[in-house]
C-alpha cells in the first residue's frame, strides 16, 4: 500500500520538479551511506554525492519518498551495489523518467552464495565486508566518473590512488589483527549474515540466527541450533549490528551466558561524527571490537 | 518420542519456556475479548485498533529506541484517543461506531507514518513491529501476564452489563446509565490486549489469536461462559503447538502460532457441535422411525 502510494508521488514531484544544479559540480547518486562515502573519496571536489539509504537505516526495507525520485531524476550518475541488495532501485530509476548512467559497483568481484535465497536471488549481496572487494568499486566508480567527466579523469585517478593505498593498509591492518586471535576464537556471531565475506576473506567462521536479509523471521528451530552450537563450540562472544533488531541476541546471550561485544556496523554507516562516519572508520570499528571481544 | 516433541524442547531451551508463557498469558486475555468483540459484531474493530496502535508504537520507538516503556506507552496512548474520539463522534452525531473507528484509525495511521518520515528515518513501521515471541525479557513477560490479569479482573467486574449490552443494548439503556462507560471500558481493554500481543507477536498476529480461537468457539457452544472457555482452550493450544510447530519445522513463529489458530477454526467449521458443516451432512439415526 504504502509502496503504491509513494510510486503516485514520485511520478508527480518529479514531472512538477527536477530543477537543474546552478553549480558545475557532477551530481551523484550512491544507493546507500557505504558506496556514498566511496564516491566522494574518488570524486571529491568535482561531484556533489547524495545517498538514498542514509546512515543507520536499513536497505533491506527502504520506502523511497519523493525527494529521492527527484535526486535520481537529477543525477548524471547513479552508483549501486548490484547482487540484489537495492531491490528497489530499478523501479526508482524507471520512475524518475531520466536516463542517467547507472554502474554496478561490484561488477567483477567473486560473488559468494547466501547460505538461503530470501529476497536477494541466491548472493549475498554484502561484498563491501571484504577490502579486496572494496578496492575492485573503487576502480569501477573511478572509471564510471571518468566517463562522465572526461576532464576530470586525470583528478580521479590520483584520488582513487590515493585511496587504494588507505584500502591497502587497511586491509594489512585487519590481517594483523585476525592474526592476533587465536584459530579457535576466530568466531563470529551477529544478528544476520552481513559478514560472509569478511569471514571468507579474513579466515573467520560466522554463524548468525536470521537468514541473510533482515526480512526474514527466525524460527524457534535456528534459533535453538545457535544455542547449542554456541554451547557446543565454546564461542566467546556476540555482536549487535546497527540496523537489526538486537532482543533476539540479548535472549541468545541470557540462555548461553556468553558475553555480548560491541556494536558491529555492516549495511551503513553511522552519523558522520559517529563511530563509523566513513568506510574505512567502519572496518577499523569493527576490527577493533572483534579484538577487544575476541583476543583471550 | 512423545517427550521428545512435547516435552524436551522446553526443558533444553529457557527461549521456548519464556515464548510459551508470553503466548499462554496471552491466549488468557485474548479468549473472552475475541468472543465479546464477535458477539458484539466488532470481529473487525480489533484489526482497526491495531493500526490505530501502530503508529503510537513507532514514534515511541523513535524515541527511545526499543524500549518496552515507552512503545508501550506510546501504542495505549494512541489506541485511547482514537477509542475515545470514535466514541464520543458516534454518540453525538449520526455516524455509526464502524464509520468513525474507521476515519479515526486512518487518521492515527497517515499522522503517524507522516511523523516517522519527518524524523528522517527508515523505521518501516511493520519491521520495528514485527514482535519477537522468541526473545520476551522478563519485563516484556511481566507486561504480558499483568495485562492478561487486568482484562480477566476488569470483565470479571463488568460481565453482566457487558453480555446484556451484546444481547439487548436497548433493554440495558432502561435499567441502567452504564451501557456506554461499559462499551468505553471493553474498547480500552481491547486496546491494552493488542498492545501486550504487539510486543510478542507483532499488532497484526495479535488480532488473529485474539479473533481466531473466538470464532472457532462459536461453532462448539451458544452459552457466553462457554463461548470463553472454549476460545481460551484454543488459544492456548495454538499457542503451544504453534511454538512446537515452528521448533521442529523451521517455521517463523508468530505466524505459526496463527495458522495453528487457523486450523483449528477451520476443523471447528467442518466438525463443530453446534452449527458444524459435517453434521447436517450425515443420515440422522434418531429420524428413523
């Protein structure tokens, strides 16, 4: 219903609106607050980005309103993470009756199967967990901005540079600081499977009590297995994620009496002035609360 | 092997004990609510009500998180002021009580999915209000059986009114000032029952353990005191074996606990004792002669 009702609106701001940017910036689009933050890394001065996911929102369950059709309608380019994470992004465009250029940024990586295929057609769409795979939509955005804006190429390619040398050590540093945990601690559970590419990449085993959208509800069946492999397996602790619903761990954690570590962010960012404000923030976060629960 | 499916389940896991409890008390309230709602020909208003709660959840929620206080707070406080508007148009004016429970429940709606959306955020309101029968906390249990406590109390107190007001509304109006105090009370009753059921189940859930188990009583007896037992028992039966269900299926289990519900008022259709579809059906020997 309330999704009907915001296709109606978005075909009408957009055929009463869409004014035209007054400066020469390149106007961008990102999906949401991740790829956002990637964007501006790359563009920098020469584009305004806007997100349509915004921090601390989930992706899984976004409602565009009218003001997002407009930016659509508005944007040279439109950046998206593919894999069936945005499902909605298709209409979205479709409704904002312009053509802007649309790249997949995780065109190219290795994508990994979701261990169930509730809404996102059998991938898991959380590439963005690994480094490897970041440094991969870094060169994508990169060359896509260099399309749009030939004369800035040369500026795009020194700052994407830039930032490949920022992912580098980032991902020596997350090496380094799995390398510091003992093998059999090396275990991760939060509240749903975001992380099956930073387990893969880093060499973690990750076990989580939803299936991999947060649209789905446990049942008493997965739930009751988690607490015995929990038991089983002497797992040290459990994270919260920013975006789910964190009663379910708290249960798990009151029945298992292990403890429950820091908030882990995995489908946005934070505010800008909060813990997770960029990208590479997010990962150091992360890393640093999986040590601080983790290390013995 | 039968303590194996019954039984064990709740002995290894305290999540499945503390699930079953919050439906039991649940299924408590929700048995003689659901049988006055349908006597009163208002099998509807529960679901309006529970849209009229969402709203007032979701901006408590807003607030605070999820916190059980102040969604709590927030769905009551919502859930009256449309009880009591929808009340006091339908006295004072032409309009039936269907008519005005109706534009008052879209109203909370709309304002409240305007507020949300003016806050920036992308709560989806059925997301946030999806409840979660496996993680009650003692506070949210605590909310549960008392509120089941409070709607036995309050019926026991007004059951003679409240019968005779859905038997003959115009024959208590002669006797008696109460009818519409009695009407306002059950309304705020039903109100609290749905914003208990939303903590476990989700608003939309709660309506169906509260309906369900009261239609399906229908078809087994006529007498009001009954009526209410049987819904209970079928309440409390879905509830377990929709819990049991969900445990050795893999289903999610709020909704099994609804279609458990589901199935029992549908073998209530076909082979209940009064009215039962089966029974007229088959050669009545006691016709012979």
């Amino acid at each position: 219903m309330f999704r009907f009702c915001n296709v109606i609106t978005l075909v009408l701001s957009v055929m009463l609106g869409s004014a035209a940017y007054a400066d020469d910036k390149v106007p961008v689009v990102a999906s949401f607050s991740i790829l956002g933050d990637i964007v501006q890394e790359i563009g920098g001065e020469r584009v305004t980005v806007s997100t349509l996911v915004g921090a601390n929102a989930d992706a899984h369950v976004f409602q565009p309103a009218p003001q997002d059709a407009k930016r659509v309608a508005e944007a040279k380019l439109v950046v998206t993470n593919g894999l069936g994470f945005e499902g909605w992004i298709d209409r979205l465009i479709k409704a904002s009756g312009r053509k802007p250029m649309v790249v997949v940024a995780s065109k190219g990586i290795n994508p990994i199967k979701s261990k169930d295929d509730h809404g996102h057609g059998g991938l898991d769409p959380h590439a963005w967990q690994d480094v490897g795979n970041v440094k991969r939509y870094a060169a994508t955005i990169a060359a896509a901005l260099a399309k749009i804006d030939p004369e800035g190429a040369d500026d795009y390619a020194r700052r994407e540079a830039a930032y490949q040398a920022k992912l580098d050590a980032l991902d020596a540093e997350i090496k380094a600081s799995i390398a510091a945990i003992p093998v059999e601690r090396r275990k991760l559970i939060t509240s749903h499977d975001a992380f099956g590419y930073f387990a893969k990449a880093y060499g973690m085993t990750m076990i989580a009590p939803q299936g991999v959208s947060t649209e789905t509800e446990a049942s008493a069946k997965d739930v009751a297995k988690i607490i015995r492999q929990i038991k089983a397996e002497k797992i040290p602790a459990m994270f919260l994620e920013n975006v789910t619903d964190p009663r379910l761990i708290e249960q798990i954690s009151r029945e298992t009496d292990i403890e429950i570590g820091g908030k882990l962010y995995s489908d946005a960012l934070s505010a800008p002035d909060g813990l997770a404000g960029s990208y590479i923030a997010m990962m150091e976060n992360n890393i640093r609360e999986m040590k601080k629960a983790l290390l013995p | 092997m039968m303590y194996d499916f019954l039984i064990a389940p709740f002995v290894e896991f305290d999540f499945m004990r503390r699930a079953l409890v919050g439906a039991l008390a649940l299924s408590l309230g929700a048995g003689p609510i659901g049988v006055f709602l349908m006597l009163r020909r208002m099998s509807l208003v529960g679901d309006a009500m529970a849209h009229a709660i969402l709203p007032g959840a979701a901006i408590g929620y807003l607030f605070a998180g999820l916190s059980l206080g102040f969604m709590t707070m927030g769905g009551l406080i919502a859930g009256f002021v449309v009880a009591l508007l929808a009340g006091f148009v339908t006295r004072v004016t032409v309009l039936k009580e269907d008519a005005s429970l109706a534009s008052f429940y879209l109203l909370s709606l709309a304002g409240g999915v305007t507020i949300v959306s003016l806050k920036g955020s992308n709560v989806d309101l059925l997301h946030v209000l999806f409840g979660s029968v496996l993680a009650l906390d003692d506070p949210t249990l605590i909310l549960l059986a008392g509120s089941a406590t409070v709607t036995l109390v309050f019926l026991a107190l007004i059951y003679r009114p409240l019968v005779l007001e859905c038997v003959d509304p115009g024959y208590l109006r002669s006797v008696s000032k109460s009818g519409a105090l009695v009407h306002l009370g059950f309304l705020v009753v039903v109100v609290l029952n749905l914003v208990a059921g939303f903590h476990a189940l989700g608003t939309l859930l709660a309506v169906g353990l509260i309906m369900l188990p009261a239609i399906a009583a229908r078809f087994w007896t006529e007498n009001v005191g009954g009526m209410i037992g049987v819904a209970t028992l079928i309440g409390i039966v879905s509830s377990a074996a929709g819990i049991l269900v969900s445990y050795h299926a893999g289903l999610p289990t709020g909704p099994t606990i609804i279609l458990a519900a589901g199935s029992l008022y549908i073998l209530s259709i076909i082979l209940g004792a009064r009215n039962g579809l089966l029974w007229p059906a088959l050669p009545r020997r006691h016709l012979e002669a």
